[in-house]
C-alpha cells in the first residue's frame, strides 16, 4: 500500500509523489492555503505544521529558518521520498471572503442579444446553430485577480437568474497579484487557465439550467486575467511598456472563439468573447464599467469611476477627456484580507477610534 499526504483538518489525502512541494498537493486537493507571493517563500502566508512524516521531507530552506519546531512553508517543503505517510496542519488556512456581486445600475441598458429564438429555431445572428429547447441564456462573467463573479442571464428576458461567486483558483497556484501569476504562467504555461476553467465549469453544473442552454459567454477582467483565460502569452505584460500580446499600433483588439476551444461546459456553439483591452493594466473589466457608468455618453457630465480590487483602476471624464490609470490597489490591503480575524481589536476614545 502506497503511503499517502493527509490534510486531516479538511478531511483530504492523496498518494506520495516524490519532488512536489506540499504548496501542490493542497492545490490539487482544493485545501485553501494562502500563497501570495505565488511560492517565492517571501510571504510566509502557507505555513504549515508537519504533524507526521518529516523524514519525507526535505532539510528546511533558509526562508523558513525563523519558523518554530516542525513548522514548514507549504511552498518550500517537498516531498523528497514516499518512505511515510505525512500528516499536514495548515496553520492559516484560507478564508472564504464576502464577494460583491451585484450594485445600484446606474442607467437602462437595453437588451439586444445575437442569439435570437426564431420558430422552434435557435440562431446566431442570420445562422441556425440549434433547436429551441425552452430556454436561451448567457453568461457574463467577470474574471478578478481574488475573486470570480458569474450571473446567468435570461436572454429573451434579461433578467438574472442566479449568481456564482468565488475565489479564483488561481491564488492558490499563482499568487495573489498579476505579476506572480505572469512569472507562474512562464513556467507552467497553461496551468493557470486550466485551474480557472475547471472551476468554472464546477459552478456551471450548479446552476439552474442545463449548459446546452447557454448559448452566450461575455467575459472582462484586468488584462493579465483576461488573456490567461483565453490562454494568451502574458509574459510582455510583466515587463515595460506593459502591453498585452492583443495591442497593436492602432490600439486593443477584443477577442472571440467558440465554446469547445476553451473547454467550457456550454453549448458547442456557443460564442465566448471580450471587450478589448484599454491599454497596459488597465483591461477590459474598466471599459465595462466605463460604459455601465456613461463615460462615453454624450454628455457634460463629470463622472470618475474606482475599482479598488487587486489590479485597481481609476477612470476619469471631465471637460479635459477621459484619463485612465491603474495601480497595484492589493499591495495596500495585504496581507490580510477583509475576512474573519483581519480585525484584532478597536477602542473608542472621546468617540475618536483608535488603532
């Protein structure tokens, strides 16, 4: 019998595979460990305690030299031989956070959707792709550095039908900011798209409607997020001037392919597409919100829109134009998230908070 890497806490375990580090296994098993720095050994956020098996592992690294007794670096510790089973505590687990997922619409946006039921007929434009089967739907998915936001819409009503929230699965391969996932995809390209992909077609089985069912897929998010899920080469976006594989003399392109290419669990002919990039950092979820918000409305309206996520963006329109910015907004929430425990204490001084 071969021996195994057990994870007690969360009730998980596979077989010992010799040169894999215990960072790995808990992405493999879905057991939640932060890794911000994407296994660098610098955030010191996926600490561990061996409970069992430490002769399977290798010697400590000089990362983890400030760590107590059998306290290891989930991303440093590796499975040098399969001569024991190893039992792992994970001493600051990941937190599942509080995802926004919907907000005041500011304008009517009226619905004008390519695929149209015509007779029992489904079409796509002037093409039939399929027969009616009751329903047409679509999926508007907004791809985050942290977190993921799917609403499942109703096509022939507009109205939204159900919402999937969730952590990108990323984080637990890549990192927490774009510029460890850009390093991660130079060494292990593909991984990180296959691992977003795989989880979305898990929310896709959940939701209320057969995928045959889901004809339309529209997806924005920052530029790095955005091409790593079309599987695009990112590596020109981690170093100047910062531009995605998509931006050409006479600005971004949007992007578009058909369902099966990316793997996704909806009808074969489906469209999967997205808004082009504004340029560098700034992606394709600011032009969203630029336009639910009217910045390019013809109007003399000051309007400035924030997106305080991992990657944020600033978006400014006066009389001046339209200024757009993007800054590493993550850098000064971390390390610690808006989850349980991130508040330690307050005190209230001549009604002043104090730290």
């Amino acid at each position: 019998m071969k021996n195994r890497i057990y994870f007690p806490q969360f009730n998980k375990d596979k077989v010992l595979k010799s040169s894999k580090t215990i960072l790995s296994y808990a992405g493999d098993l879905g057991v939640p460990i932060n890794a911000g720095c994407g296994g660098l050994g610098i955030c010191k956020a996926c600490r561990i305690k061996i409970e069992k098996g430490t002769q399977a592992l290798n010697a400590r690294t000089k990362a983890e030299e400030s760590l107590g007794k059998n306290e290891r670096l989930a991303c440093q510790a590796v499975i040098e031989n399969d001569s024991c089973d190893v039992y792992v505590s994970v001493v600051q687990a990941g937190f599942i956070t509080n995802i926004l997922t919907h907000g005041k619409q500011r304008k009517e946006i009226s619905l004008s959707p390519l695929i149209k039921k015509k007779g029992n007929k489904i079409f796509l434009g002037e093409e039939e792709i399929d027969d009616y089967r009751g329903g047409i739907f679509g999926i508007a998915a907004d791809v985050g550095t942290t977190t993921v936001v799917l609403h499942l819409i109703n096509l022939e009503e507009g109205n939204i039908v159900h919402t999937s929230a969730f952590e990108n699965p990323q984080k637990r391969l890549g990192g927490n900011n774009v510029i460890s996932r850009i390093q991660f995809d130079g060494k292990n390209p593909g991984m990180l798209q296959s691992d977003l992909i795989s989880k979305i077609n898990e929310e896709i089985e959940e939701m209320p409607v057969y995928g045959q069912n889901i004809y339309d897929f529209i997806v924005v998010g920052n530029s790095t997020m955005r091409d790593l899920f079309f599987g695009l080469d990112v590596q020109s976006l981690g170093i100047s001037p910062f531009k995605s594989v998509t931006e050409t003399e006479t600005g971004t392109i949007p992007l578009k392919v058909k369902a099966p290419e990316l793997n996704l669990d909806i009808n074969k002919n489906a469209e999967v597409y997205t808004p082009p990039l504004i340029g560098s950092h700034v992606g394709a979820d600011a032009l969203a919100v630029s336009l639910s918000c009217g910045v390019f409305d013809d109007t003399d309206e000051n309007i400035m829109c924030i997106d305080i996520g991992t990657n944020g963006e600033v978006i400014l329109k006066s009389d001046k134009g339209i200024t757009v910015t993007s800054c590493a907004a993550g850098s000064a929430l971390e390390p610690m998230s808006a989850v349980p425990g991130a508040i330690s204490r307050f005190s209230i001084n001549k009604k002043r908070f104090d730290e």
